[in-house]
C-alpha cells in the first residue's frame, strides 16, 4: 500500500488570501489552488477541507522525489517557520498549477471553437433557407 501525504499552504496573495493544496501519491505531485477571499479562521479551513476536498479539481501530476522525514519537533517548528517567512509555493507545485492552468485553457479553446462553428453553422442554414424561400417566389 502506498503512502498519500497532502499539505495546505494558505497565504495572502494581492488582494486575496490564497490556499494551495498539494497531495503527493505514488511519487507524483498534484495540485489545486483555492481563493479564499478574506483571511480565513482555522475553523473555516478544517470546515472547507472536511466539506469540499473532494470536490477539488487538482492538476495532472508531476513526478517528484519523496523524502521521508524525521519528525524531531524543533526542525519541525524551523522548518514551519521557514515557511512562513517564505511567502509563496514550491516551484514543483507552481509547475503543477501551471499544468493545470494550461489544461483548462486548451479544454476553453476547444469548447469556444465548438460554439463558434456550430453558431456559423446554424447561420448558414438560417441564410439558405431565407434564401430558398425567395426563390420559391413566396
């Protein structure tokens, strides 16, 4: 059985506070990136996690390394400050995000190529059939 970590990391990004979640799964990295809007209590987060984590559309993953941790408490509490000075998100995650972003742009285009054509279409017949209606001398 293989071991899934997830990790939220919530920062204040201009004029939004911002979540990234990261899960980790067989090696791969996937992400999602949630807008909170006003700094958000602990209380709201746990509540968002347990109601709308599933609901999450991640990014495709991205091979990454695990490291297996040592949990000693002090490097823990470094480490959580580090982050903290460290405004921003792992260029692995940003990678991901990017991914994701790129996925749903080309998955736009698509959709809005459709409508296009099929709006071009439907004027066409629209055309044609005006046009037929004249020719039958009505």
């Amino acid at each position: 059985m293989d071991k899934v970590s997830g990790k939220l990391t919530v920062f204040f990004e201009e004029p939004f506070w911002v979540g990234v979640f990261e899960r980790i799964s067989e090696g791969r990295l996937s992400v999602c990136k949630v807008t909170f809007g006003a700094e958000p209590k602990d209380y709201e987060i746990y509540d968002f996690v347990l109601k709308k984590y599933y609901h999450l559309r991640f990014s495709p993953a991205v091979a990454t390394d695990v490291k297996e941790a040592g949990r000693n408490p002090k490097r823990v509490q470094r480490e959580v400050r580090k982050q903290v000075q460290n405004t921003g998100i792992g260029t692995k995650s940003q990678q991901a995000l990017k991914l994701q972003q790129e996925q749903m742009k080309t998955e736009r285009r698509i959709l809005s190529r459709e409508r296009r054509e099929a709006e071009k279409e439907r004027r066409f017949e629209l055309k044609q059939q005006k046009r037929k209606e004249k020719h039958r001398g009505r």
